[in-house]
C-alpha cells in the first residue's frame, strides 16, 4: 500500500486458539455474506473474488501470512484495503488499513467508518464464539468511549483514528 489514509486496530483477550486464517474465517466467512456485499460491494465498490477458496476469505484475496498474522486484501476504482488478522498472547485483533486512491475514498469512507467502528468489535467476540464452538457469544453493549469488557475479563480496545479521522 503506497500511503495508510485510514488505519484502526481491535484487539480482544480471549483463551480460544485457532490459526489466523481460521480467526479471519470465523470474521468473515468464506464467502462474502449479503451484508458484507451490500457494504463492500456496493458502498466501497471492492472487486471481491467469488467463490470459496484458499486464496481468498470473504473474497477478499490472501496476500500474506505469517505464523500469527493473515493479510486481506481488497480494492475498488477509488480506495485500498487491507485487513489484518494477529493472533497469540492471549489476544486475537483486527486491523483496518485504508488508502484513498481517488478522492471519492475521502468523502465515502469516513461516515462509513463510524459504523465500521460500531461493528468490528461484535465481529470479534462473534468469531471468538464460533472458535470456541458457540452460537453467540456472552458480553455487553460497547460504550461510546471504546472500552467493551465481557465476563471473564476479555476487553477489545478502541482503535484510534489516523490521520483527521472522526471518532
């Protein structure tokens, strides 16, 4: 990515263990769900491959891997992104990274990552309950000032914004 316009990163503590690849697959999916296509597609415009595939989760495409770590990559005639799955010490996070390669990229992202924000965390502790084998996870409501806390201790911590970014 030439220049990060937009960046945010969601971490939760969590004992459930899974390769990144089965962590981005617990997120995502490996086909991109309706919601998924009405914001990606639609809004953002990303060209997603179809299909399942090892390649690809979400159809969004694999461009790297690491022990700990999967690189997402997706992009439209306007913005760049990449998602970024971590996994290990205790902990699973998400990470957003966004280039604006046109200037539409400035005016469509930035409302719409307010609701990117509101959702990520609810992904997470979502995957964390499909690893662990549940159907919905336990928790609360996140709080306006990006603290969320489960039972037992679990926290996912607020990213914060890049680059003039509106909370």
């Amino acid at each position: 990515m030439p220049a990060i316009d937009y960046a945010d990163r969601f971490t939760l503590a969590t004992d459930a263990s899974a390769t990144p690849e089965q962590w981005a697959r617990a997120m995502f999916g490996d086909v991109p769900g309706f919601a998924q296509q009405v914001i990606w597609r639609g809004l953002l415009g990303l060209r997603l491959s179809r299909g399942r595939s090892r390649d690809t989760v979400a159809g969004w495409r694999v461009t790297g891997r690491g022990e700990d770590w999967i690189r997402l990559e997706a992009a439209s005639w306007f913005l760049s992104g990449n998602l970024v799955v971590r996994t290990g010490g205790g902990e699973v996070s998400l990470g957003t990274f966004l280039h604006y390669d046109r200037r539409l990229g400035r005016r469509v992202w930035p409302p719409l990552s307010a609701v990117h924000r509101r959702l990520v965390p609810g992904v997470i502790r979502d995957a964390v309950a499909t690893v662990e084998g549940r159907t919905r996870p336990g928790g609360d409501c996140a709080r306006p000032d990006g603290d969320r806390s489960r039972p037992g201790g679990s926290r996912a911590r607020a990213p914060e914004p890049r680059k003039g970014e509106a909370r």
